[in-house]
C-alpha cells in the first residue's frame, strides 16, 4: 500500500551526483554532516546561499539549510527582504525542473496540439477527483494554444483502490487517451493489467513535494497547485516566459 506524505524520508530512494557549491574541504565536512540527516543518499546540490555561512541542501525538490561548521540545520523559507524573492520556492522549482527532465514521456498519457508545440505542462492527476475532471474539460483549449499536456499517476487511494485499478486499466490500454476520456467522463473501461509506472509516479510526486490532485507543473518548474481554467494557466506560462527573458 503506498504511503503518501513521507516527505524526506523518500529522498533515501533519490540518488544523484551532488554538486559543489562550496570549497572542497567544506563540501566534505557538509557531506558528512548532512549523511547523518539523510543516510544512504547522495545530495542533488550543496550549494552557498546569500546568506553568509548558510548553505543550501537540496534533494529533488525538497531542501534544508545548514550551517558552514555543520551544526546547526534549518527547515524553512528564506526569503530575500528588498524584492521579497522565496529563493527557497525558486531552488525548488529548480529541483522539480530537473525532476521532469529525467521522466519519461512513455510512461505518461499524452494530448499534443494538433499543430506545433508551444509549451508543455506535466499534470499529476487521480481520475477520481472532481477537480482533475474538470482539468480534464480545459484539456482541447490547451491544445488549441499550442500546449501539449502530459499525465502523470498519482492515485490518492493507494495500491488496490478502485481509483486505482482503473489508473491500471487507462495505462495498460491501447489508446490511452481515448480510455482517459472516458474513465474522467464516468465511463467504464476493461480492467487490465500490466506494468505500469505508478510507485516511480507516486515518489516523484512527493520527492516534487505534491500531496494533492491535480497538480500542474510548468517546464520551468513551478508548482499550480490544485484546478485552474485554460486562461489562468496561459497566464501563469506566459508570466514565466517573461521573467525568464
């Protein structure tokens, strides 16, 4: 049965190279001290903050700070006081950023835009929650503005649920798409089973720090949390666009 909300105890299933973000000899004394916090997993960055002696520890999209002698650790927003900045948000979608770069388009349901493709948005979805329904229903005018919208599994009922089961069935179909439609329009569909990617789903989910459906990532990163109609989430990806120029 999988458990949602593990938080950092998940990271111990993340393993990736960390990045120095500081002198050889404190970057060894902030690993060691940070393999007491995090046994058995390897750091996405150690990094310096503005913050003088305040390092950034990074895990996927989850991170703490701490200190330069490594005896003080911090679990919070830091946020920058002139421009009020949340370098603690921007770090995180940094690492949720990276996160859909190394997921794999063919274990997704996808709808592409029948001419080019404009943006793309990774939406974590539970075919039984209202509000991924009604998501669903925005879906042609994405489309239509050019966006290709990717789902993900993040069944909120667990292993052997009835959401669960038909998350299978829409997954192990020959057309997914066209089994997606009608599982999130109250339509049945054939039961199936087969090998599916939902634990490595469910993880990066919460390792991105999701714990509700839907949820909409755009590539930049950034988290929309919860149902937001057409017009606000192209507002949401042009406003992106246009503090990344």
């Amino acid at each position: 049965m999988y458990r949602y909300g593990l938080s950092l105890v998940l990271v111990i299933l993340l393993v990736v190279p960390a990045v120095a973000g500081a002198d050889a000899q404190t970057l060894r004394q902030l690993q060691e001290r940070v393999s007491l916090l995090v046994p058995n997993a390897e750091p996405s960055s150690i990094q310096e903050t503005p913050v003088k002696g305040l390092y950034e520890v990074r895990y996927g999209a989850q991170l703490f700070y701490i200190s330069a002698d490594g005896q003080y650790v911090l679990d919070g927003e830091l946020v920058e006081l002139d421009t009020r900045r949340s370098l603690t948000s921007e770090a995180r979608s940094v690492g949720r950023r990276d996160m859909l770069t190394g997921m794999d388009e063919s274990g997704m349901v996808i709808y592409a835009p029948k001419g080019r493709t404009e943006h793309v948005i990774t939406v974590f979805t539970d075919v039984d929650c209202p509000y991924c329904r009604r998501l669903h229903e925005e879906v042609p005018a994405l489309n239509e503005q050019g966006v290709k919208v990717r789902y993900v599994m993040f069944p909120r009922s667990g292993e052997g649920s009835p959401t669960f089961r038909k998350m299978v069935g829409i997954w192990c179909a020959d057309d997914r798409a066209g089994a997606m439609d009608r599982v999130k329009d109250g339509k049945n569909i054939d039961e199936k089973n087969c090998e599916t990617p939902v634990r490595e789903h469910v993880i990066t989910g919460q390792m991105m720090g999701i714990n509700g459906t839907p949820a909409i990532l755009l590539e930049s990163g950034d988290l929309i949390p919860g149902y937001r109609p057409a017009g606000d989430i192209m507002e949401m990806i042009r406003h992106v666009k246009s503090v990344q120029r």
